[in-house]
C-alpha cells in the first residue's frame, strides 16, 4: 500500500495534465487511490478537531482521474443480471467472507473505491458509490443509495428508499455526512452537503439541501444552510416532515403551503426504545 502522502504527489501530479498526456502509471495510481479507499487508509472527507467535516481535495482529484483515464468497456458479461458497460477504472467492488458485509442477494452493488466496515448490512436491491464511506454495523436497507463520496458513520439506519447524495465536484465541496447512530427513515433525501449529527433521527419522508430551513421547535431556531456552510442537523434531534403557510393573497387565498423540516424532540429513552427494534435483524 503506497504511502498516502506520495499518493498525493503522485494524484496531484497526474491529474494537472492533459488526457492525451497521461502516461501508462496514470491507470496504477488510480488502482493504489481506490484500493486506499476501499481500505480506510484514505477518505474523501474528513472532520477536524474543530468538529468541522470537510473535504479532501486530491482524493477527489484522484477519482476524476479514473474516469479520465478509464475506457469504456462491457463489464459482468458472465453474469446478465449484472450486465453493464462503465469505465474498466470502476467494475463493481468484489468482496469476500473476510470483510464481514453481509450483501442479502437481490441486486446490489457496491462499487471499487468505496469502504464498507466489517458489520455491515446491504439490502437488496442499494448501492454505494466510489469514494464513500460505512461504517460498522449500519444497515443499508432496499432501494437506498450512498452517493459518490458520502460519509456513513457506525451505527447507522438508512431505512428503504433513503437517497445519501454525493459529490465529486467541485473537489473542495464537502459530501452529505451522516455521523454515527442516526436513523434515517424512508424516502428521505439528504443532499447537498448536508450534515446529520451523530444520534439524530429523521422521520420517513424528511427531505435536507442546502436551502432547506428547519424549525426547531425546541430551541425555537431556524436552522439554515449558506453559500459557505452546509446545512447542519444538531446531535439528537428528531425531525419530522412539517409545514409553512405560504404568504401572498393568492396563497392564502387557496391555503397553500410548502413542505419544511421540522425538530419536534431531542432524541429521549423512548426514542432510542423504538429505533433499536432493528438491532434484532443484525
């Protein structure tokens, strides 16, 4: 395993030049970064000690450059469920009993570059994108997807239908973070780089970007993200789908209102009571 730090150089070198210059080493480096990935060595984002997440650029660079040097090719040929044709840099990631994932057949993929920890389980049918990140034990239910360079943390429920958006670029933008034991309840969208700290739960249907206000309840604040900060969900809280009035004549008139998250509670004995039903399916 190379050296993160001369994987760098090496990263960062490479990706300033031009595709028609690439020389051969180009496809190995690519080949070092994924495997560094799929390994924990390296992520594609990390939090500081200010307990700010944010992204790892050159790690980004270095996925961009597979693509660049990848060429499309028919991939899974042997096997007509899991026929398709992608670039030769990114075939689905083959995993063994030694990594400890349980993968339920049905349809899923994980694909090269991402890390899946020991204790993982994937529902038929996910997906977890290259550059992400699971940690150990979190559920990956049916029809869920881990976008390109999310971070998962341990613990987690990502419940069927729950969309974690990714990002490649721009490389200095950081990806949707879930932190450790968050539930996430089916069809949410977390997006944008949104940031759910660790314990939180998300009722079915909450949609997070980086426009979207929520209402605290609790603290009675308006939790926003900006330009330059993503939206970020404090540790513990409970948001459920909620409501606003729309104002204007017009939208009064026809008593219309947009969907708007709302935190009712912070996280309590009896929520933690009705989340850990799921730990009998480990």
């Amino acid at each position: 395993m190379p050296d993160p730090t001369m994987l760098e150089r090496r990263v960062e070198a490479l990706f300033a030049l031009a595709a028609d210059a690439l020389p051969p080493e180009a496809e190995q480096v690519v080949h070092d970064l994924l495997t560094a990935l799929e390994t924990g060595a390296v992520r594609a984002a990390r939090r500081g000690d200010d307990g700010v997440w944010r992204a790892v650029p050159w790690v980004k660079r270095g996925i961009l450059l597979g693509f660049r040097v990848g060429r499309l090719v028919e991939l899974g040929a042997d096997d007509s469920a899991f026929h398709f044709f992608d670039k030769h840099t990114y075939p689905t990631r083959r995993l063994t009993v030694a990594d400890q994932v349980r993968i339920v057949p049905g349809g899923s993929t994980i694909r090269r570059g991402a890390y899946v920890a020991p204790g993982v389980v994937c529902m038929p049918p996910m997906y977890v994108n290259v550059g992400s990140w699971v940690g150990a034990g979190t559920m990956i239910d049916s029809h869920a997807l881990v976008g390109s360079c999310a971070q998962v943390g341990a613990r987690v429920h990502l419940s069927a239908a729950a969309q974690i958006g990714g990002v490649l670029e721009p490389v200095n933008a950081s990806p949707v973070i879930i932190e450790d034991d968050v539930t996430v309840g089916g069809n949410c969208g977390v997006y944008e780089g949104t940031v759910v700290r660790s314990s939180a739960v998300l009722a079915a249907g909450v949609v997070l970007t980086r426009g979207t206000p929520v209402f605290d309840l609790v603290r009675e604040t308006v939790y926003r993200g900006s330009a330059i900060a993503p939206l970020e969900i404090p540790s513990g809280a409970v948001v459920v789908p909620g409501a606003r009035a729309v104002k204007g004549g017009f939208a009064a008139a026809e008593g219309l209102s947009l969907q708007t998250p709302v935190i009712v509670k912070y996280r309590d004995e009896k929520t933690d009571l009705a989340t850990a039903l799921e730990e009998w399916l480990r």
